[in-house]
C-alpha cells in the first residue's frame, strides 16, 4: 500500500512515497461543472514541486465535459503546466528527495486531508524545493525572482562544502550564468531577458 493524502499537502520530508489527489477545480469539484473555477497555473506547478521534493507523487483531477473533451480554460492551464515541464521536467522526473525538501518563508497553516488551497499553500518566489539526480542538486524557485537570488541552504556552511560546485545553470537560458559560493549561501544573478513563468529551476552541478 502507499499512503495517500486526499487533496491535501504535508510539511515533511517523507520517509515513504506518498501521494495526493489535487483538483484543478476551486472550490474542490470532482466532476465538471459549467461556470467551475479553477487553481492558477503558478500554484499548481508549486504544488508540484512541493509534493515531489517531500518525497510525494501527485494526481491531478480534470474532470472532463460529457462529451469527453475538456473546457477551454481547463485545457489551457494543462497546456501551461506542460509548456513548464517540457522545459523544466529534468528537475520533477526520475528525481529523489534531497536532504531537505526547501526554504522559505512560506508555512503551510494545515496539513493532511483536504488541506490543499491557494489561501494555504500562497508560495512565493523566495521559497525553494530541491531534488536530485545523480550528482546534479536541483533548486525550484516557486516564482520568478530577479536580480540576485540567495538561496541560503546551499551556502558553504550549510550543506554544500567550499569547491564542491562545478557549475550552475539555469533551466531554459542558454547563456552563462555567474555565481558566488559564499558562507552563509549560494547568490546567483537572474539574466535579464529570461521569459520563463510561474516558477524557475536552478541546477546544480556537483564535483564526486
């Protein structure tokens, strides 16, 4: 069996795979409904973050018309969250938790069943979820930030030792991206021209 959280969020690092359902419909409908609202795009891609670096999977619901096709703006924020994956999918798939699942100022005020809103879970572009794969440490920006990004875990007194960082790169830029491996964190300057929405994704490179 696995443990699963009925359209609700948890606030740890798990020690066993777990999953959630979360609907794309607010208020919480598990069939379609003429005139539904639905998440935002931004807090869907977040939750998604959240749940994969706790060590969790999640099932989105979209409920479909009765003919089997889906209503357009439902569509389109799936659209939205694939255009992210497509470019940003390298950090969710075939990942692993990290040592710890993120930073930031945001706290989810409840957890466990039916926990799940944008009223709890309101990330902002200053929280971080990290995953990993191989020697590549990958850190989620929920949001876009500018200018210098601190990323305070990844210092050199935190978890990261002094020269274990080959490189740095930004998912969906081309170009070189600067950054200073300092004590107390990681400070990496966002390109100016970067056209990447709802959350960004940092990658680390790490020396064996």
């Amino acid at each position: 069996g696995m443990r699963h959280v009925e359209n609700g969020l948890i606030d740890d690092l798990a020690y066993d795979v777990w999953m959630t359902d979360i609907d794309i419909c607010d208020p919480v409908s598990w069939f379609y409904q003429e005139g539904m609202g639905i998440k935002s795009t931004g807090l869907l891609i977040g939750m998604l973050a959240d749940v994969v670096s706790k060590n969790g999977i999640l099932l989105l619901n979209v409920p479909p018309c009765p003919d089997g096709t889906f209503a357009g703006d439902l569509a389109g924020s799936l659209h939205e969250i694939g255009d992210w994956l497509a470019e940003n999918g390298e950090a969710i798939y075939d990942t692993v938790p990290w040592s710890i699942y993120g930073e930031g100022p945001s706290v989810l005020e409840k957890t466990g069943h039916y926990s799940e809103s944008e009223r709890n879970a309101s990330y902002c572009e200053q929280d971080v979820r990290f995953t990993q794969k191989g020697n590549t440490l990958y850190a989620i920006c929920l949001g876009v930030p500018e200018g210098e990004v601190r990323i305070r875990s990844l210092g050199t007194r935190g978890r990261l030792f002094e020269n274990q960082i080959e490189s740095v790169r930004l998912l969906g830029w081309d170009g070189d991206l600067a950054f200073d491996h300092a004590p107390m964190h990681l400070a990496v300057n966002m390109p100016q021209g970067f056209e990447g929405r709802h959350a960004c994704v940092f990658a680390v490179s790490r020396r064996p």
